[in-house]
C-alpha cells in the first residue's frame, strides 16, 4: 500500500465564530469557514460532529463544503480527531480492513490541520457515506440510512428503554432515498421478527445480501468494536437487488482499546456477536456453515500479523513526524510508539480466540 504525503489544509475561522462553536459544544447549527488546500480555496460549513467526543480537547469536525461545492468528488467530509486511540491509526485500520474482507467501508486519509495560523493537529479524514459514496464506486443508486443510537438494534423492542418501539423505523435517520425507501426499512424490521424460523432461511435472502452481512460481522468481530451491532454503522439498500448491506462507521474503539483506550480483552466479544437479525441468520445452519468459512478464510490470509504488520508500521511511520507537531498528542510519543507492538499482540491474541471457538459454529 502505497501512502501520499500527508497534506496540510489551513483553515481559517473568523474568531466570533470560533466563539459561537466553543459555546455550545452540543450545538449541530455550523458557522462559516475558509479552507485553503494547495493553495486552493474552499468556503465550508464547519460543525463539531461525535457524541461524547465533543468535550474532549481535540474535537473532531463535520465539514460542508459549499463553493465549489465538491472536493475529491464528495460534498461533505468527517475530520476525526482520534483523541482516544494512543495509535491514532485504529479507525483507518479498520475500515481498511472492511474493504479488504469484501465490505463496504468508507474510504480514509490523514491530513494535518492548521486552524487561524496555528497547528491543530492530525485528523484522520473520512468519506461520508452517501449518494457520492455510491457514485464514487458505480453502485446502484439506493437508500442509506444511518444507525444513529441503540434503537438501530434490528428488533421490535427498543434497546434504550426495554419497551416495544413506537416506530420500526426508530434508530435510524435518512441520509439518502425516498419516503419509499422508509417503507422497505420498516418492512426489513418488521421480515426479521416476524418470518417464522422454518421459512427464514429462504425468504429473509429477499432483504438481506447475507455474504455481504456476514463479511460486515466478521469485521466487527475482528475488530472487537462492541458497539459496532446496534449502532456505528449505516444500511445501504442497493436499489437494483432490493438488498440490503451494512457500512460499518466510527471504529476507534478496537484492536484491542475500548472507547476510553482502556485495553479490552481479546475475548471480550464472542464470535457469534449482538442483535436480532445476526441471532437469526445465525441460527441457519447454511448462514452458519458459511460465516465459518468466511472467519477460516479471514484468520489465514488476512488477520494475521504477517500480514497486518506491515500495513500497521507503514502508518505509524506515515503520522510519527505530524504527531510531534499536534499541540494534543506531542507528549504522548512514548505511548504512541508502544502501539504497533500493542495491536500486533491484540491481532495474535485475537486470531487464537477465534480460532479456538470456531466449533461453537457447527
């Protein structure tokens, strides 16, 4: 994997409008701004994006651009700050990962942001994942809709307050797709609880593309992001086969770190992992014969560290010189070093974990 230069974008944001941001943390509505990048000149709308991200030192953007209103062939882009991740590379790693095990994933790149003169830091920057994210691929035009909190959990009971869901749509917002599309979302929940267990295995294939599903499942459970069954992740209706897959979205808690870059344990996660529709499609002896295949495959030719070594040290070595320059993470270079070793032992440690529950499959 061959890596460009890291670019450097100045941002310039008008200081009563670095005020406004900074007074409301919480606050979606963006403010205007100027970016330069090689010398040419974008006017976005800049906005914090995350959840309980946003009180961190280092906050990560949602950008808009707006004239022109394209850059590198996508309308908006995610700056993510990688604040609690000491490798600052998992989420790439990631989402690099996805699309090498045949998921579809977000495309990502680090830049070096300098904001009214001054070094921000490092950013790793992120495809948004909507009509340009298809278009930039030749996939059919479909819906997508983002997973946004608990509720996107597949099932008829909300995971947030434990009661039956007003809406079979709740959990979810539409980034892209009609009032229809609505409808086919609402008929995917309605398919996965309601199709009886002898009749699952031939009509739930009308909904679901199941090898895309449980390539998007051994990515998760690779990866161990914990959180990655009920929400960070968007559903993308293709709109020739009427089927849907996943996206996987917001990885940094993986590789052996939690949300808090607290160490997990490489058996945190069963192989098996969360939520209604991966229960059912697992309890097919077929889906389950083939998701067994599929972790075989991955655990000897692509999760192993002879393999992701290489990739992992390239892109330490990629960010080292910018992280000496990161106002945020310059004092953290001790750590940051210790990290490839970290995640290799994570990958080892994983690798056997899987392995050894491999016949609960059977």
């Amino acid at each position: 994997m061959v890596h460009m230069p890291i670019p450097e974008y100045q941002l310039f944001i008008h200081p009563s409008d670095r005020n406004e941001l900074r007074k409301d943390i919480w606050q979606d509505d963006p403010v205007a701004a100027k970016l330069t990048i090689n010398k040419k000149k974008y006017a976005i709308d800049l906005a914090y994006r995350g959840s309980h991200i946003r009180d961190l030192p280092k906050k990560s953007y949602h950008v808009s651009f707006y004239k022109p209103t394209t850059y590198r062939q996508a309308k908006e882009v995610h700056w993510n700050a990688e604040f609690k991740d000491p490798s600052l590379i998992r989420n790439k790693l990631s989402f690099d990962f996805f699309n090498e095990i045949g998921c579809l994933s977000p495309n990502s790149r680090f830049v070096f942001l300098k904001m009214n003169g001054k070094n921000e830091g490092l950013y790793l920057e992120l495809e948004s994942v909507d009509e340009y994210f298809l278009t930039n691929r030749n996939l059919p035009k479909g819906a997508i809709f983002y997973a946004v909190d608990g509720d996107a959990n597949f099932s008829l009971m909300s995971d947030l307050d434990k009661k039956v869901k007003e809406s079979l749509g709740l959990g979810y917002e539409k980034k892209y797709g009609t009032e229809q599309d609505e409808m086919y979302l609402q008929e995917l929940i309605l398919g996965i609880n309601t199709i009886p267990r002898d009749e699952f295995e031939t009509e739930i294939v009308k909904y679901v593309n199941i090898d895309k599903y449980l390539r998007w499942l051994a990515g998760v459970v690779f990866t161990q992001n914990f959180d990655g069954f009920v929400h960070n992740y968007a559903l993308y209706r293709n709109g020739e086969t009427g089927l849907f897959e996943v996206i996987p979205w917001d990885y940094d808690a993986t590789w052996g770190r939690d949300v808090e870059g607290e160490m997990m344990r490489e058996d945190y996660l069963r192989i098996q992992g969360f939520n209604t529709l991966t229960a059912r499609i697992l309890d097919v002896k077929t889906f389950r014969n083939h998701y067994k295949k599929m972790l075989e495959d991955i655990l000897n030719n692509k999760f192993t560290v002879d393999y992701l070594k290489p990739k992992i040290e390239e892109l330490h070595a990629l960010i080292r010189p910018y992280i000496e320059k990161d106002p945020y993470e310059k004092d953290n270079l001790h750590i940051f070093d210790q990290e490839p070793a970290f995640i290799c032992a994570y990958i080892e440690a994983r690798g056997e974990y899987v392995r050894s529950q491999l016949d609960t499959l059977e």
